[in-house]
C-alpha cells in the first residue's frame, strides 16, 4: 500500500494502488484522488476514493 499522504504518480502500479472505499477500484494515477482520514480506538484510519463522487456516495463503514 502507498502512504496515504504520498501523491501517487505513474509509476504506481495496480498492485501497490490504494482502492476506492467506495467502487473498489484501484486508484493508479488519479489526478482527482481524494483520502480521508480521522482516529478510531486511538488508530489512525484513512479511506481512499477515485474522485470527489465516489467520496460523496461513501456512507462512512468500512
């Protein structure tokens, strides 16, 4: 997995790629890449998504 806090350029591959919390597809060279974060039972949580979209219809589980 990628840093969340990385950018993810051309040489990541589908393999190594964050998924999409919400359509599960890997997010390889997204220009509109968006991560969300926040702390659950003192964790460090985060959530990817392919586009502002997918981070709209994401209903907050895993």
């Amino acid at each position: 997995m990628v840093d969340p806090t990385s950018d993810l350029g051309d040489d990541v591959s589908e393999d190594d790629a964050p998924t999409c919390r919400t359509c599960e597809e890997p997010i390889v060279s997204s220009p509109n890449h968006r991560v969300i974060t926040w702390i659950e039972d003192d964790q460090v949580q985060s959530a990817h998504f392919c586009d502002e979209d997918c981070r709209q219809r994401w209903n907050g589980t895993q």
